[in-house]
C-alpha cells in the first residue's frame, strides 16, 4: 500500500482527494514524498538563477556501495537497505572530486529541486561570509543598526555574529510538534501552513511583522546556544537591507553561479515576498553536491575564490564551544560546536557538516577528501537515533575509501 499511495500522489487532474498535497499536510508522510521535491507548486517561491553553463562540474568515477555493511550500535545492516527505511531520497558521495557514489528514489532525480530545510541556513551563512569579505556586512554591529523595524524586541542589541551562531537570547520556542503558539504563528507568517486569520481580509501578519515582535529572554546574548529558526529569517532580511537586493538575486549572483550549479533552484516566500532564508531552500541535489565540495575545498573552484577561506576556516575550527555546550538539551554532537550556522562534529576526523529537519545531510571530512549529501522525505522532522546511524554510515563509507 505504501508504493501504491506514493506512486498515485498528485495523480489526475484533479487527483483523488485522499492523493491530494495541501498546505494542512505537506510535511506529513507520505505527502512530503511529492511535496518536498514540488513545494514550488504549494507555496509561493522566487527563483535563484543558474548560470548558461549546464556541464557537470564533476568528474565520475560510480562505485556500487549497495552491499556494503553498516556497524552500528553492536547491530549490522545493509547499506541500501537503511537508505530506503530512513525515506532518503537522494544520496551522493564525493572522494577526492570523484562522484563515486549516487542514490534516488522516488520523485527525486539529479536535477529534482528538493527542499533542504536548515541546510538553508548554512547556505546563508556562506552568502553571509561573501558580503562580510566585501565589507557590506559588519559582524560587530547589532541588528538594529540594519533593521530599525526590530527596535524594542530579543534582536535590538544582538549582533550580527549573535545571529549566526545561535545565541541570541529570545522567548522562542522551536516546537516541531506544532503545539507551541509562538511556533504555529510563526510557520503561519512564513507562508508555510495554513493561517488561522486569513478569514480576515486585512489580515497583515507576514515573516517581517513576526520577526519584528520576538520577545525577549532575561539571559544575555552569546552566553547560551539557543536553536532559533526565525533568527537566519532574520539573517536573510539583514543581508537583504545590508546589500540592497533581495535574497534570491544575491544568493544566486554571489554563490550559485560563481559556484557553478547546473538548474535552477528555489527560496519560498511569505505573501509580502520575504524570503524563508532559514528553511526555504530547494536546490538539485547535484547542485547541492558542487556547493558543498566547494566548501570542503576551502571556498575555491575554476572560477576563482567564491567564499572566503578564512570564513570557512572559521566555522570548521573556531574552539569556543562553551556557548554551544549550555543548551537545555546537549543530544546532538556532545564534543561539538556550531558556528556560522556549521556544526563541527567533535570526531576523530573532524568532520564538519549542515543538518536539515526530515533527514537533510552535508557531511565533509576534510582529511579524507570526502563530502556526502543527503537528501530525505523522513515522516519525523527530528530523529536522533536515525541521524546518529547515519553518522555510522558515514563513518562505514569513510573506512572503505
């Protein structure tokens, strides 16, 4: 039943209701099988340009990995069978600037638009990195020096490196179960689920307007990582107001192109055009793959230096980590970090890596020239057990090369 629901989702014009992708349950499973690599059909988007040249920026070299066996928690497993119990989608792996590896499943092909989730907000940082080089950004200065719309609220005097590392202290709760009112409102401005008020014609509530009433916390900024989402909105917003033009059209004339991405990719919107910086993205996943071997390459390719060495050297070693390790609940990487909206691992090879809710994975290990993209519709938006086998299969990859 599970193969025939996903193969007949969105099937028929118009499809059986119970095969039709809403707002109330694109995110839900098996929903989310369809919607994740179609969201521009859901919600409104503005598109992040490619450049006219549509050549692979990779050479290949494909090696079958479908045997192989995971170890994991004193427990083996089939590799391609963990791949399609954890509902990934994509799965792509790099060596040394080889494609040697290469997974899809479903709807997801190589040039698919899938979104990506937080992974957002790590492509933001990197697009921060770019404007902070050419010294439109100021890490130093706080928020409201960019944005007098937020004076009053948990980002007045934040700064930006605040923002980017976490630890702006605010009232919001990050709810993935949806029961917290502050968490509904704001998926409700960002235009990602169904808005309580839009019986009310006058009704005005958007990401900016929600941004722009976060309520303080009595802790200080910087002393504690807080995981916010609404902060790398903010971050978009900031770099928008900083630059003079809009998210998509710097993300696209800054980083993608200069990076090399072969199709077009995707940001969504709010019904006054603000930009979902922190979670919107939907990108290929060979697109995918080229900007993170880039930073796995220290920011550099044909074109020239596309990200700043120094901002990515930054997020991969930065070593203060006391702001990171005091969080209410320390599940992910206990040795680790978070910097510039990067995880550092704290593992033995120092791998580094983005994470988005529903099972999206950049993975690099610097020593070993690897660099692994994931892709998933996963029905849970956060699963630790599912996320630390996926650190072994990493891992079982890393071994074998």
């Amino acid at each position: 039943m599970k193969d025939l629901i996903i193969k007949n989702i969105m099937e028929g014009s118009p499809p059986p209701k119970n095969y039709q992708v809403t707002l109330e349950n694109w995110r839900k499973y098996p929903y989310n099988k369809w919607s994740f690599v179609n969201v521009r059909n859901l919600i409104p988007t503005s598109p992040i340009h490619s450049g006219n040249d549509f050549r692979m920026n990779f050479k290949t070299k494909i090696t079958n990995f479908n045997d192989l066996i995971i170890n994991h928690n004193n427990s083996s497993f089939n590799f391609i069978d963990i791949l399609k119990k954890s509902d990934t989608d994509a799965f792509l792996v790099m060596h040394k600037g080889n494609l040697i590896y290469e997974f899809f499943d479903n709807f997801t092909s190589k040039n698919s638009p899938h979104i990506i989730f937080s992974i957002s907000k790590s492509l933001t940082s990197l697009l921060a990195g770019i404007l902070h080089e050419k010294g439109i950004l100021n890490l130093n200065k706080t928020v409201s020096y960019y944005l007098r719309e937020i004076k009053g609220t948990a980002y007045e005097d934040a700064t930006i490196r605040n923002v980017l590392d976490m630890n702006v202290a605010s009232g919001f709760i990050e709810d993935y179960t949806g029961e917290s009112e502050i968490f509904k409102n704001y998926r409700s401005s960002t235009g990602w689920d169904i808005d309580k008020n839009t019986i009310n014609k006058l009704n005005d509530n958007g990401l900016h307007k929600f941004l722009s009433t976060m309520p303080k916390s009595k802790l200080p900024h910087g002393q504690k990582y807080h995981y916010c989402s609404p902060h790398s909105d903010l971050l978009g917003w900031i770099l928008e107001r900083a630059s003079g033009e809009n998210f998509s059209s710097i993300m696209s004339n800054l980083l993608f192109k200069p990076a090399g991405v072969q199709f077009n990719s995707d940001v969504t919107l709010d019904k006054w055009g603000a930009s979902r910086s922190a979670g919107g993205i939907s990108i290929s996943p060979y697109d995918l793959l080229t900007i993170s071997e880039l930073v796995r390459c220290e920011g550099s390719n044909k074109n020239g230096q596309i990200i700043p060495s120094t901002w990515i050297d930054d997020f991969k070693n930065f070593d203060d980590n006391r702001s990171y390790l005091n969080q209410d609940n320390l599940e992910r990487f206990p040795k680790g970090n978070y910097r510039s909206k990067w995880y550092q691992s704290g593992f033995e090879d120092d791998e580094f890596c983005a994470i988005g809710i529903h099972g999206q994975n950049i993975w690099i290990n610097p020593k070993k020239e690897l660099t692994i993209i994931r892709m998933s519709s996963a029905s849970d938006p956060i699963n630790i057990q599912t996320e630390e086998l996926m650190f072994s299969v990493f891992n079982e990859i890393t071994k074998i090369l």
